[in-house]
C-alpha cells in the first residue's frame, strides 16, 4: 500500500504528515512526501526583471535568470524535505522524497495516477469560499480528481 503526502511547509501540510506517519505504521503503508515547486512564481519574476532591462539597460537575461531562480527553488524544496526527514521520526515507514516543479494539483494528480497510489494525505489551509472562487485550491482539486481516496486535515488540528 502507497500513501501519497504533498508537503508546502504549511502547518496544515506538517499535520497531514504527522496524520501520515500514523496510518502508514499503523497499516504497513509506503509514504512518498512531494513538494511541488511552482513555475508562475518565476515566470512573474521574469516579467519584472524583463522591465528593470528596459529601465537600467541592463544585459541580464531573463530566461537566464529563470532558470537559475528555478534550481534555486528546487534545492530549497529538497532541504526542505531533508529536514522534515530528519526532525521527524521515519523509522519502520519504507520513505522516498520528490521536488517536482509545475502547478501544484496538476502535479499530485499526476503523481498519485502514475504510481497508484492507495491514498493520499494532504493539508487544507481552510480558504474562504470567495477567496477559493477567485482563486481555487489545490485540496480541492486533488479531492474532486484524484484516482484514489484523500484525506484533508484541516491547518488547526490538535
């Protein structure tokens, strides 16, 4: 059994993977954390160094720029991880870690059909219903398209 965990560093992401780390002990699960690293965070980036060109003359490229923005995220995530693995007790769980970059619920959706997964075991920040209108959630639609069952904690879980 595979036990799929996204994980953004929100406290409602740290209790889905304290709420994880439980079921996969208590019924012999497999768990593969991911971080998901979000592109149209450096491509607006991009955009504003494409301007600053235009007004200090500068010979920077952007698409240089994005590239190494880009790595720059992705080892961060990949520490990230690296120090939930090591504040965390792990021992007895069969663990792996993967930093891929995209839109996050594309990416989670993706993963968990490519690997059928048994379950997935996400955080829920508790939006608003306007704000989730205007903007979505990730939770959201994880939970209406995911070949498999998700369980969302909530951010204030005791």
């Amino acid at each position: 059994m595979k036990l799929l965990v996204p994980i953004d560093g929100s406290r409602a992401s740290m209790n889905a993977l304290k709420k994880a780390m439980e079921i996969a002990r208590k019924y012999d699960f497999a768990m593969k954390l991911v971080t998901v690293v979000e592109e149209n965070h450096v491509t607006s980036y991009g955009r504003n160094q494409n301007f600053w060109h235009q007004v200090d003359g500068s010979i920077i490229s952007a698409g240089g720029v994005e590239m190494e923005i880009m790595s720059q995220l992705e080892e961060r995530a990949a520490e990230m991880l690296d120090t939930i693995v090591a504040e965390f007790d792990f021992s007895g769980i069969d663990l792996e870690k993967l930093v891929v970059t995209g839109e996050p619920s594309i990416e989670i959706l993706e993963i968990a059909r490519e690997e059928a997964f048994d379950l997935i075991v996400m955080g829920n920040r508790g939006m608003s219903k306007i704000k989730r209108f205007f903007t979505g959630s990730v939770t959201q639609r994880v939970i209406s398209e995911a070949p498999c069952p998700v369980l969302s904690i909530h951010e204030d879980l005791k």
